[in-house]
C-alpha cells in the first residue's frame, strides 16, 4: 500500500514558507486598504511611508550604529522587520510568489527551522552588505528579496548536490542566479540602477554557503571530508 502522502498530486507547502507568506501579504493589504480610505481613515494614506521611517533597514542609522558602536534594539529590528515592508502591492506579490516557489522546493529537504533559518540569516547578511555600501542615491533597504534570494541560494546548493551525484557540471546549478542578475542589470539599464541588488547578491551567497551547514547531513558532511583530508 502506497503512503497517504505518495497519494497526493501536490505535496503541501511547508508551514513556515505559508506563514512568511500570509504575514508579507498581510501588512500589504493593511497599507492597501488604508491607502483607499477603506480602513483607518484619512492618516492611514501614510502608513507605509511611516511603517518604513520606523521598520525599514536604512544605510544611515547602520552607519551611526556602527561608528558609534551603539545598538539600540529599535533599530537592531530594523535588519529583520523590512523583510515585511514593499513599496507596492506588485513588489509585495512578486516576493511572496517567490518566496512560495523557492520555499517550497528548499522545504521539501530542509528542516522547517532551516527554511526559516536560512530565510532570515540571508536578509540580515543582504542589509549588513548594503549598509556597508552605503548607497549615496538610496540609503532605505525594503522587501522580502534578500531572504528570497537566500532560498534561491539553497536551491542552488541542492542542484549543486544532485549535479554531482549525477557526475555533470556542477557549475549549472547558477543558472537561475545567472538568469536573475542578468535581469537585474537590464532592468537597472532601463529605469536605473537600484541598489538593492547589493542585498540580494550577498543574501544568494549567504544562503548557499549556509546550506552546507543546515541542508540534512550537511555538518556530518562536512566533518567528513575534513577528517578524510
């Protein structure tokens, strides 16, 4: 007899990928419809620009931190809050679609806590990197696409894995990256450059490298190859 799962056309997405999910679609609805006056009435036209003054990573207030070695947590947040916060209802819906094609592949192997690892250890390391660079024509980092891109990250380290197993190039597995970067650059020639590509290149890697570490057996893995050495 065949498992109750084996029977299902579509396997069910991970938990924590839908709840990421609902909670960035959540906040845009809110904005949404307080833009549209259908809810909290006339100041609610400027939740979003205020949800991004007090929750969205900004390259200055990283900076002071920095210099001053100061870290008050009302802007420590700031590294994991602007993951929820999107310029529009657009940005907001490409990032969840990602986040639910991306995550679901990532969840099918790895532990709900390393999705959710993962998700957010990218985008904290996406805004160190952009507050390092210090963007002079853009200093605000929101959106979900720096953790997004942690996933691709994974994935890409799971193609990584299955290629060589396979005895084939393992370099093809940084096709989807490569695809996105080169869509990235065009873009940026056409309506100009944005720097938030500087997060999602730094998220990319560190969801890669991380998988090693979080994939099942990536530690023993690991340990192996170091003791086999």
């Amino acid at each position: 007899m065949s498992s109750p799962r084996s029977d299902r056309p579509v396997n069910p997405l991970p938990p924590v990928v839908v709840a990421l999910f609902l909670v960035i679609i959540g906040i845009e609805a809110v904005f949404n419809l307080g833009a549209r006056g259908l809810i909290g009435g006339p100041e609610a036209v400027g939740w979003r620009q205020g949800a991004i003054q007090d929750y969205g990573f900004n390259s200055d207030i990283f900076g002071w931190m920095v210099q001053n070695n100061v870290w008050p947590m009302t802007h420590v947040k700031r590294f994991v809050t602007y993951l929820f916060l999107h310029g529009s209802f657009t940005h907001a819906l490409f990032a969840g679609v990602m986040l639910l094609a991306l995550g679901k592949f990532v969840g099918e192997v790895f532990a709900q806590w390393a999705v959710l690892v993962l998700f957010v250890t990218s985008a904290v390391v996406g805004a160190v990197v952009f507050g390092l660079a210090m963007p002079e024509q853009q200093r605000w980092l929101i959106g979900a696409f720096p953790g997004v891109y942690g996933l691709i990250g994974g994935f890409t380290y799971l193609m990584w894995l299955k290629l060589g197993q396979m005895g084939a190039q393992q370099f093809r597995a940084f096709s989807l990256i490569g695809v996105l970067m080169g869509l990235q650059l065009v873009f940026g020639l056409i309506f100009g450059a944005n720097r938030m590509w500087l997060a999602d290149v730094a998220g990319f890697a560190a969801g890669f490298i991380l998988s090693f570490f979080l994939a099942p057996g990536g530690w023993a893995r690991i340990r192996a190859k170091i003791r086999h050495r």
